[in-house]
C-alpha cells in the first residue's frame, strides 16, 4: 500500500488515507496470503478500511471505478504479474549501489568540497554527495546563487575525479517573485485555486506550486534545469516536495491540468519524476535516477528512488521505517531509502543519538541505497538574513561518519566498508529488480509463502534473496530474536554459528554488529 509512518507490515484492520503526505506515500497495492494482488487504480483522495469483515475503498470525487487483480501461486509472482503491468524500474546507475553522503545542509561549494575530499582523504567509499534545497538564487528559479557557487562546472569536474556523483535538490515550488513565475503562469503551468489565496506555501516566501500534470510545465522546468544545472555536468536531481506538500492540504481547492486535485492528485509525483526523465533521456543519458520524495504506482519505471520523508529521530521512528521500506518495496518500488537517523531532532552530542545513528547506519548498509541525511540539531545562527530580498536559509550540525565520537567512527567506518563488499551482490538484487520485479528489500514471506510465520514476522527481512537481516531497533539492546525461516538452513555472519530454519533464536548483537543471517550455500563477505 506504499509508505505509512506506523509500526504493521499487515494492513489487515488499518484505516489508511489514500493521500500524499511528507513521509507518507499512497501506492495502493497489495499481496494477499490468499494468492492475489489487488491495484487500485484511482490516483483519487480518499481511505481504504481494510475491515475484518470486508475492504472498503472510498474516494471523495471520481469519474471512473478502476482495478487491476492478478493471482500466483507465490508473492514472486504476483509482484512479477504486477510490476509488469505497471513497469519495471531500470538498472540501477552503479552510482546507486554505494554510499551517499548528504546534510541539511552544505551552505557553500566550499564546504561540499572539503567533506569530499576528506571523505577521500580517509580511503573512505563515497558515491554521492548532495546538494540540499536554497543553493538557489530564489525558489523557481532553479539555478544556482553565485556567491556560494561560483563554479559549479568545476566543482562537478573535481567531484567526479573523486569518483563522485553530484546530486542537486530540485523544489517544485515556483516565488511569486521569481523571473518564472510569470511566463508559467500565463501558460497556465501553475497549479491553480477554485478559491481564496493562490499560495501553496509561505515558509522562506510566498510560492505555488508548478502543474506536474501539465507536460508543458514538465518540459519548462526540465529546460530550465537543463540549462542551470544539466550543461555544469549534473547528471542526478533530488525532486522534493513531490507530495505535493500543501500548506494546508486543501485538496478540494486546488486544480491541475489533469482535473481536480480531489480526482487526480496523487499523480502530481509521477509527471514530476517523468519530467526530468524525458529530458535526460533525450540528452541520451542511459541511466537515470531521480530521488524522490514520494511516488504512486509506476513511478518505478522513471527511475525514481524514494526515500520517506522528514521523520522524526527515534527508534520508534526507525521501526516505522522498515515497514515503510518493505511496502513500497511490495508495491512495486523497490528503489527506496530513508534518512540515517532520522532527519528531525537529532543532537549530535547526545549519547542517546549516536546510539541511535549508529544502529540505523549499520540497517542503512542493507537498504535499497545507502544514504545519510538529516537536519541535525541545533541549527547555526544566519550568517546574513536576507540576500537580494530573498530570505537565506543556515544549516544544521555536521553530519559526517566522524561527527559522533572516535568510537562510532570506527563502527560507522566498517559498514561503509560492509556496503563496499557486497556491492556485486546489491548489483545482481537491482538487476532482478529490474527485469523481474522482486523487491530489493522484502518480507520473508516473499521468498518463504510455505511458511506461516514468515507471514507474522515484521521486525527483519530478506536484503535480496540470501541474506535475513534483523535491525536492532531498541535502545540499550544487545542482543535479538530472530525468526528464522524453514526449509533452509541459516549462518549467522557474525558468529559463523549455523542453525537449522523454523526456530527463533537469540543471537549477540554488541553495538557494532547488526545481526545478518546468511542463507545455507550461499556465502557472502559480511564480516571480516
């Protein structure tokens, strides 16, 4: 059913909102232990009641009654008959498969370079590095502010000798003072009101957002990326705000091209990943990916991976997390990350923080992408509060894997390198999610359907076909139950201890370690 913030994988007894929200994402899908999948194919507002007695769907304005059932004998299945009809993601860029390193957020292209080259000053692994949202001139403009990136061609040139992607934060939120605010809205490229004050948004200026729907609009913002961001070699966008993030959520208010929000809005993140997709495949980029903050059913097919919003620091917020992670894998995307740590409240000199980074950049090493992010609290003061009549936006603490102690480094250190040894294997995971549809991260049921437990099990997972992991989500804890699934036999990467499948251990899990079960014949170079 995509992305929710709570604690169930089984959404048998849920109430669900079949909305967008920041870290909520609607992709009404879902696998029944009963051998169907059902897609419902309405991008309309309303709630699904999973009842024990019935399912009820109910949408508040439509003009049309459309779903899509399919059966199999297995979830592999399913989701193959699935993700067929809706699309496949591509091959994962090679790019995707290590780490990303990001903040909110680098204020200069100074400070993004210095992290990098000493990221590889270390002989630490880095893939990516991103630049967060306010680099920009004014919101709408999508080109860069000069005076904190005065080259960015050739901060691209140095990054990419360091073996860097650069990747660039794109909003969909066009100021009322931007030099495009008035060619989009004469061309009617603007998401429009039935009512009141046309604002969407007035945190760091009165903005609207631009009409995703709209392929005109997708073409003027690709365009004008193209030319700001495209030609000084940026190859991969960050797309925020994809919900969109209505400030309020008047959904009967608002209009796209497409219709009324109230029967179409859950679209608006599929035309905004096309977009970018379209205009990098006509420059003839063979892999793109975008990061997107939300999706609906077939996003997967523009390359988009997801992550699930502003969550809140916690391991609560953690728990939450894997099962967001593992629903949009089942429906249907399985290019998905979350923010390490949490993105709000985390106080890097907090003892209770570090743990908590610690053991979600350990789970983050066997996640769909392997990315840091957060907003890191306190936030330092301005250094100037308004440039050019545009309010500037400060950063928060440093987070970097040696921001939180000499002793986490070391740990944070190893996982960089677990990721870097298993890279051929999260290689061949993408490949067959690419030509399959098997979620990268999934329940055990998915490869287990035989065995009635797996069905129950929502605190670890299958990462890929041969390796059961089980994040630890409890603060203080050190060691964990783990179910492990019949018909097979299981090593634990850790201790190298073998155990027969259909029983629950108990395994060590110090704060260095997150516990990895390896499936029997199978070897993969975990630990070292």
């Amino acid at each position: 059913m995509g992305q929710y913030q709570e604690k169930h994988l089984d959404k048998k007894g849920a109430v669900l909102e079949l909305a967008h929200r920041n870290s909520q994402a609607s992709v009404p899908f879902y696998v029944s232990n009963r051998g169907y999948g059902f897609f419902w194919n309405n991008p309309a507002i309303g709630t699904v009641a999973f009842g024990t007695n019935k399912t009820e769907w109910h949408v508040e304005s439509t003009k049309k009654l459309d779903y899509y059932i399919t059966a199999g004998d297995t979830p592999a299945q399913i989701e193959a008959n699935y993700s067929l009809a809706v699309g496949r993601t591509p091959m994962m860029p090679e790019y995707g498969l290590g780490y990303w390193q990001c903040k909110l957020r680098y204020r200069t292209q100074e400070e993004l370079l210095a992290v990098a080259r000493e990221h590889k000053r270390r002989g630490l692994p880095m893939d990516a590095i991103v630049i967060d949202f306010f680099h920009w001139t004014m919101q709408g403009d999508f080109r860069f502010e000069p005076l904190d990136w005065p080259d960015p061609e050739g901060m691209v040139r140095e990054l990419k000798e360091l073996g860097i992607e650069t990747v660039v934060s794109v909003w969909p939120t066009i100021d009322e003072r931007s030099e495009n605010f008035g060619p989009m809205a004469d061309r009617g490229y603007l998401v429009s009101a039935d009512r009141g004050n046309a604002n969407h948004m007035t945190w760091m200026g009165n903005t609207v957002f631009y009409d995703a729907t709209h392929p005109g609009a997708q073409r003027y913002v690709w365009e004008r990326c193209q030319e700001n961001y495209y030609k000084k070699g940026i190859r991969c966008f960050w797309l925020d705000e994809a919900e969109p993030e209505y400030g309020p959520y008047d959904f009967d208010n608002y209009r796209y091209y497409a219709g009324p929000a109230l029967q179409c809005s859950n679209v608006y993140p599929v035309g905004y990943a096309r977009g970018f997709y379209d205009g990098l495949k006509a420059e003839g980029e063979k892999e793109v990916m975008s990061l997107v903050r939300c999706a609906w059913a077939g996003s997967q097919k523009y390359g988009v991976l997801t992550w699930s919003g502003d969550i809140y620091s916690s391991f609560r917020s953690m728990r939450e997390q894997l099962q967001a992670g593992l629903s949009m894998g089942m429906a249907g995307i399985p290019w998905w990350t979350s923010d390490i740590g949490g993105f709000l409240g985390g106080d890097i000199q907090d003892p209770a923080f570090r743990e908590l980074l610690v053991r979600w950049f350990a789970w983050g090493a066997f996640c769909p992408v392997f990315r840091m992010h957060g907003e890191r609290s306190p936030w330092h003061e301005r250094e100037q509060e308004f440039r050019n009549g545009v309010r500037q936006l400060t950063s928060g603490q440093d987070n970097e894997v040696w921001s939180f102690g000499e002793d986490n480094y070391e740990i944070l250190k190893r996982y960089l390198f677990v990721r870097e040894r298993l890279r051929p294997y999260v290689r061949e995971c993408m490949r067959a999610a690419s030509e399959t549809g098997a979620p990268v991260m999934r329940p055990l049921f998915y490869d287990f359907p035989e065995d009635e437990h797996c069905w129950e099990a929502e605190d670890s997972y299958l990462f890929g076909p041969d390796l059961l992991v089980a994040p630890v989500m409890e603060a203080g804890a050190r060691e964990r139950q783990i179910y492990l699934p019949a018909g097979t036999g299981w090593r634990d990467a850790f201790t190298k201890q073998e155990y027969e499948g259909g029983q629950t251990v108990t395994v060590p899990a110090p704060l260095d370690v997150i516990p990895v079960m390896i499936r029997e014949g199978k070897d993969y170079p975990v630990y070292q």
